[in-house]
C-alpha cells in the first residue's frame, strides 16, 4: 500500500434489501486558489461511481471490481487537480449493491460482505507547504436519486425524474437528505490495485432490428458479449423503456432466456422527457447478443441502440488466422470467450446467476490466456486472493473470490484441477513472462496444496479417495451428473498430482529452496510410481480406456518414451472409434490434441478438430455460435438449448484449444521460460494451405506465417530482440532444423509430396465435408435454396453431418433439377 488511509467508511443509516435504490453521498467543500496538485481515493462496498463538480470522474466502470473483500478492497486514485475550482467545489458519489451487498449465487445469497452499500473516499488537496484531506465522514449527507433499482443479476432501473438537478454540484440543496453514518470496517484491507480496471473496451452497433413472431422487438449485435446496451431515445416524461437480454433466440424467433437461468437481466428506464437521452446502465452487466425492447416511443432505428463491451482492460498479445474460415471463427469465439469472462475476475459465464471465478475452468484455460492477453495483472490479483481465503479457510476453494458456505462446502476439499490450480497457475504464468517474482509470491500457498493433499495418498501414494469433479461435462455424462463420465475420477485426480508435484518440484529447484525440492522431487516420483503401477500396463495401456485417460498420461509425463508411443496409438485409435467426435470434457479437452500431434497423430488431431458433427469443436460455429459454449451441445441440432439448467452460451474452459492451434497450427512454441527461446514449428494438416500467429512476447513480438501454394511452402519468421528461435521447417523433403537470431527471416522451398490434396465432390460426400469447405457450401446451400425454399439445411446439414449429398437429395420432392445443379457446383468446386 502506499498511500495512508485517513478516512473512514460510511453509508446509509439502514441496511439494504432487494429493489433498493442506489445510494448517493454528497459534500461540499472549499478549495485554495493556491492548489498545487489533488488526488481522489475512492472505492466501495458495491458498486462507485464519483463525482467532482458536477463531472464523472475516470473511465472505470463497475469499480472497485470483486476480490475477496474481508481480505482485499481495491482503492482507485485519480488526479482530479483539472476538476477542481478555487472556492466552493462539491464531491458525489453514487454506490450500487455490486458483489459486496447484492445477490450473489443461484441461491441469491445478500449480504456476503455487507449489508448495505458503503463509501470510502479521501481527496487529498497539496498545497505545498500543506496536505489537507477531505475524507468520508459524518459531514456527508446520503440521498437517493434516478437509479432505483440495481442487482448484479437483476440488472438496473433508472428513472431520469427522479435525479436530482444538480446534486453533486456545489450550491444543491440537500436540506432533505440525512447525514452519513459512519461504518465499521478494516481498513488494512485496502489496497491500490495491481490489476488494470474494468472500463468500456468497444462499441457495437446492431446488425439487425427484428420483430418476432409473437410482435416483439428485438435488437441483435451479431456477437454475444459481456457488457450493457446504451439508448438514445425521445420520448414523453414518464415512458419507460425495458431492455431484457439474452444470448439467443428461440427456434421461432423469440428471445430465450433459459440460459440466463435465475438472473432477471433486465434494464429499465424511464425518460425524463424534453429532447433527446442517452443513457447506459453503471452499476450492472450482462452477457447478451439480443435485447428484447418495449416501451420505445415509436419505430426504434439502429442507431438508437449501441452494446458497451465491458471487461478487464488487458492488453492483447496474441492473434491467430488461417484459410479455414471455421476454424478462424473458432479462434475468434475463444476470444470472445476470454473477454466476456475476464470482467475483473475470470468467472466462468457472464450472463446467469453465477459468474464465478471457478479455479477449475481458469486452470485449464490458461495457457490460452496467456498468449491472448497480458493477464499477469487479472491473475495475479486472483492469486492473491486464493491465497487470502485458502490460508482463511485452511483449502483452497473452488472458487475465488470464495463467496458462501452453503454454496460449497467449508472447505472446499481438495480436487484435481480445480484446488491444483494454486499451482498449476503461478508455474504457468512464470513460464509466459519469466519472472520468478510470480512463483515467489505464491509459494506459500503452492506448498500448502500440496502438503494438504500428500496426507490424503494412500500407502503406496495414489490418491484415491474423497470427492472429484472429474472429467466435468463429457460429453457422455448424465446431464444431471457432469461429473460422472467416462474417465475414473481419481484416476484423473492421480494424474493431475503427478503433474502438480512436478511442477512443485521445479518451483522449489528455481527459488533455491532446496529441501523442499528434494521433498516434493520424491513425492513426485511416488505419485508417478504409484500411478503407473495401478493403472498402466508394461505396453502403455492404460486400463480407463479413455481418451481423457490417454490424453493425461501422455502429456503429464507419467509414460517412459516407448510406452508413450504405443499409448499415442491407442488414443488415436479411441478417437477413430469415436468418429472423430469429442469425447473429452474440462479435464482431457485441453490435452488431447496435443498429445495426438506429439505422438506421430497430427492426421487425427486434425481430424479431430475439423469435424463439425456433434459434439466437436467445429459444430458450435455451424450453429452460428460466436464465443464458446458451456457443453458441447449447449444448442440441439434443432437450436433449442440444452435445457439442464446449466447452459452456457459463454464459457471459456472448452475454449483451451486455442494453445494448440497457436503451438501446432500457427507453429508458435516457447522453449525456455519468458520466451528467451522459441521454437517456429507449425504442423500443417487437415487442409489447411495457410496459417499465422504472432504473440507479443516480454522481449518483443514474435511472427510466424506459413503458405502453401502450388506446392511451394513459404515461412516467414520475426524473432524479437534479445532471443533466438529453432526453426523446424515444416513438411521440408529434408526435414531441415536451423537456429536463427533475431530479426525477420523467410524461406521458400519446393514440397517433395503433394500437400493438402483437394477433396473430389460427388454426391456420395457428405455434408459435414461439404460444409468445411465455406465457399463449396454457400455454393450448395444455393442450390437447395433455390429448389426447396423454407427449408432449414443450415441447422440440418449439422444434424445429418455424415449423410451423402444424394441422400439429402432422395428426400426432395422433385429431385431431377435439383440434383442436375447440383452436380454442376460440385463439378465447378473440382475444377
């Protein structure tokens, strides 16, 4: 910390309950002409937005943000030296109920902090030969004004009548209003944030204006994100305008909202009147591509409606493309993803009556992460937070900041995965930026976890009881049992403690903690003995025979190098078995892929990523998904939702093939911790002619594009100052290995086998193929439009992914036309 609190707390004189306004503090106070320099600190107990004369104050929004209050409160600090005036001058502040005081929980929990919206705020005035503070205190007075209603869940409601004219202005009349009552509250828990705050990161406009078939009006942004929708409306005085948001629509058109579950998500608000207002919601969010609107005085245009994209201000550092528009779409939806859940805290979905940081989905996500954005400020703050409630509470909870004991249980009992991500994360953020700093600060909690789960082993050091999310959401688990799937709960917990204890292991090694190397070095190789002698054969199978199971051993260096091998091929003969479908869920997702490539299966790997049947990754963007889903099948071929009461359109976990397809795909690979060295070594298959990434790096950014074209393969490389990368030219008739140094290389050189030979059409291909191929298909779809207009072949054609073309045709009325054109786009796509 380093400024000095010198204020207190206050707040209203009475608790909150569901449906209360929002609490305004106001106080004047005089300033000196000979002001040299003023500094506001300002946070809350919910949600704060302050006021100087009369003028928002920064560009945060939803501040101080969610950490674990009984131990963090974020306090923001602005210059505010240009707001202010020699004389009178007025400081406001507006306070929503936010994370501290509102529903928290499908269990709609209050009161998790505390019970009413509170203030801090100190404005520190320099003169020079003085410091004079204006602190929070008595000398507030409290009010109410046009935000009358506001949930984290529920949304706002915002009545423009009822704000007072004036109120955060010097010179207001607040005879009315009472006097602030100081509140009890630690102030050792405040601190200046080493995260970057939540602000409005972009704007969109609608790309459409659709009325359904039941005569509503609903507007849509084309991409679900995380934020609010702003108005510009005319009207009467008293006319209000309702905003409900969703993030799909029904198959007939109407606004869904079973994926919002319990959450109203719903803005109201009601017009001042005299000329045009514009007005967006301050002390809520949402997740949301459609807004149902009503109430809007006459015919509501385009620009009238904008969607505020709100999350973490995190700079970019990761881009990704190739010549497969679905699979672009699929990396964009993994960013999408990322930013709809990264809203100071990185929950798992943004749009329903949770919103939780659960460990299980960051951990896993990641690596993705890392190479998207700069999150060392996002995740370091969590950090700091599971390591407050873990050390509080004695485990590390399954999600943080930890919210309610009658949520999970107190403790949370330890679980691969999810507890493991106290070490999993701190090791992966040390080898994306390098500094040993991370690993440094989390070591006490590293440390923790593990020595918390070693007297949990049994003699042999396997663990092998207690509760385990497992595979959570394979796709062929019940729908009400997430956990139950096919992979052995605690083989997948043994599995993840053989990873951790090496990751451990590695900490202690590079801190210099040498016993507790030593410690957690043999423990290691008891978990990974103790592993190998339960549930791996002398060959390398392993008795769950799983793709997740595969997956894990291969990739957690539990397998001596020939067993790795022969275990490479049972996976990739499980995934053939499967049709090249997904049957992996949070546990095995992020690792199968890699541990096809990196076992001599890139064919299958590739395979397994372009399928668009049901479930795969690809079938979610033939639906027109534009971020990840929750389940594979959060949408049914026939575009309902997946109603289990846990459908998430928006739910980064699955979304961790997004380091494959930077690592293999883009070729994008680093070899020492902090990218001092990389490895270029992108993998072409499945098609695909042309891919580039690049990635800003501590040192710099890094660029890689490969293209193939008449069978020429060119690559072009930036490495970034102070590194080198190894270059393993990708499909070289002699597998050419070069080390270069920094700065921009190419290569250019003739195939020796013919690459990414193109399908031959017929009417025996089946749709799933034809699909892959987006200007084949739009092609098709033509056709059928043509021929049999009103029919849904968009949606069917994912459903009936593996039916020949001349099955679909059979099912037509009056095929011989049909069938004729057809043959004719086909023979143009093989030419």
């Amino acid at each position: 910390m380093t400024f000095e609190p010198q204020s207190s707390f206050i707040s209203s004189s009475s608790a909150s309950n569901a449906g209360d306004p929002a609490v305004y503090f106001r106080r004047e106070f005089d300033v000196d002409d000979r002001l040299q320099r003023a500094t506001l600190r300002i946070t809350a107990l919910g949600i704060v937005e302050p006021y100087l004369n009369g003028g928002r104050v920064g560009d945060e929004v939803l501040a101080p943000g969610w950490t674990s209050y009984r131990h963090r409160v974020m306090v923001s600090s602005y210059d505010v030296t240009d707001q202010l005036v020699a004389g009178q001058n007025a400081l406001g502040a507006i306070v929503g109920e936010g994370w501290a005081v509102g529903d928290l929980t499908w269990e709609k929990k209050r009161h998790n902090y505390a019970d009413r919206p509170a203030l801090f705020a100190q404005l520190e005035l320099e003169y020079g030969d003085r410091t004079e503070i204006i602190a929070t205190d008595e000398q507030f007075r409290v009010g109410e004004g046009a935000v009358r209603k506001n949930g984290i869940y529920a949304g706002e409601t915002y009545d423009a009548r009822l704000e007072p004219d004036g109120w955060h202005q010097a010179g207001f009349d607040d005879g009315g209003w009472a006097s602030a009552q100081l509140f009890d509250w630690n102030l050792e828990t405040l601190e200046l944030p080493t995260a970057p705050p939540i602000r409005r990161i972009e704007d969109i406009a609608p790309i459409d204006i659709l009325t359904s078939p039941q005569g509503k009006t609903i507007v849509d942004f084309g991409q679900i994100v995380s934020g609010w929708v702003r108005l510009a409306v005319a009207g009467e005085a008293g006319r209000t305008v309702t905003l409900r948001y969703a993030e799909v629509l029904t198959p007939d058109g109407e606004l869904e909202t079973e994926t919002n579950r319990g959450a109203e998500t719903t803005d109201r608000y009601t017009l001042g009147g005299g000329g045009l207002e514009t007005w967006e919601p301050g002390f809520t969010f949402h997740g949301f591509r459609f807004v149902e609107v009503s109430g809007w005085p006459g015919a509501p245009e385009k620009d009238a409606f904008t969607a505020v994209v709100v999350h973490s201000d995190m700079p970019r550092t990761g881009w990704f493309e190739t010549s497969n528009e679905l699979v672009n779409q699929l990396h964009k939806n993994v960013v999408w993803s990322m930013r709809g859940n990264f809203v100071g805290v990185p929950t798992d979905c943004p749009q329903r009556d949770e919103r939780l940081g659960w460990a299980g989905d960051l951990n896993v996500f990641t690596p993705t992460a890392t190479y998207l954005y700069d999150v060392r400020g996002v995740l370091g703050s969590w950090l700091q937070d599971l390591a407050a409630e873990q050390e509080e509470t004695g485990s590390v909870p399954w999600v943080v900041p930890y919210v309610d004991a009658n949520m999970v249980p107190v403790p949370s009992s330890p679980t691969a995965v999810w507890s493991d991500v106290a070490v999993s994360l701190p090791w992966a953020l040390y080898q994306e930026y390098g500094d040993l700093d991370i690993l440094r600060r989390s070591y006490d909690s590293m440390t923790a976890f593990v020595r918390q789960v070693e007297p949990l082993l049994n003699v042999k050091g396997l663990w092998d009881t207690g509760f385990q999310f497992g595979d959570w959401l394979d796709p062929d688990a019940p729908a009400d049992r997430p956990w139950d799937g096919k992979t052995d709960n605690h083989l997948i917990a043994a599995a993840y403690l053989c990873k951790t204890t090496r990751e451990m292991a590695e900490t202690s090694r590079l801190l210099g903690e040498k016993d507790d190397a030593a410690r957690f070095r043999a423990l290691h190789e008891k978990v990974r003995g103790a592993f190998r002698d339960e549930y791996v054969s002398r060959n390398g199978r392993v008795t769950n025979e799983s793709a997740t199971a595969y997956a894990l051993v291969i990739m957690f260096g539990i397998l001596d190098e020939d067993q790795r091998c022969k275990a490479g091929d049972r996976l990739a003969q499980i995934i053939e078995k499967a049709d090249f479908t997904i049957s992996t869920g949070f546990a095995g997702t992020h690792v199968v892929t890699h541990a096809l490539s990196s076992t001599g299966h890139l064919e299958q790997a590739y395979k397994l990523l372009l399928n668009t049947a049901p479930p795969s990754f690809l079938y979610p963007v033939t639906m027109g998904a534009t971020t990840m889903w929750e389940r594979w099948d959060s949408l049914l071929p026939d575009g309902t939702v997946h109603a289990t009461g846990m459908t998430s359109l928006n739910h980064y976990a699955l979304g961790a093939i997004g380091e494959w397809l930077q690592r293999v795909v883009g070729g994008l690979n680093r070899i020492e911790a902090g990218w001092t060295r990389i490895q270029i070594a992108p993998k072409p298959g499945g098609g695909i002619t042309s891919a580039k990434a690049a990635h800003e790096t501590p040192s710099g950014r890094v660029e890689v594009s490969w293209h193939v074209e008449d069978n020429e393969m060119s690559l072009d490389l930036t490495v970034p100052p102070g590194t080198s990368a190894a270059v393993i030219l990708p499909l070289h008739p002699d597998n050419a290995e070069l080390e270069v140094g920094p700065g921009p290389h190419s290569w250019r050189y003739t195939l020796s086998e013919k690459y990414g030979a193109p399908i031959e059409y017929t009417m025996d291909t089946v749709l799933g193929e034809i699909f892959a191929n987006a200007e084949v298909w739009a092609a098709v779809l033509d056709v059928f439009r043509e021929h049999l207009p009103g029919v849904p072949l968009d949606a069917a054609a994912t459903h009936l992914a593996a039916m020949p073309l001349s099955a679909v045709v059979e099912r037509a009325p009056d095929t011989k036309e049909l069938e004729r054109d057809l043959r004719d786009v086909l023979s143009r796509a093989n030419s």
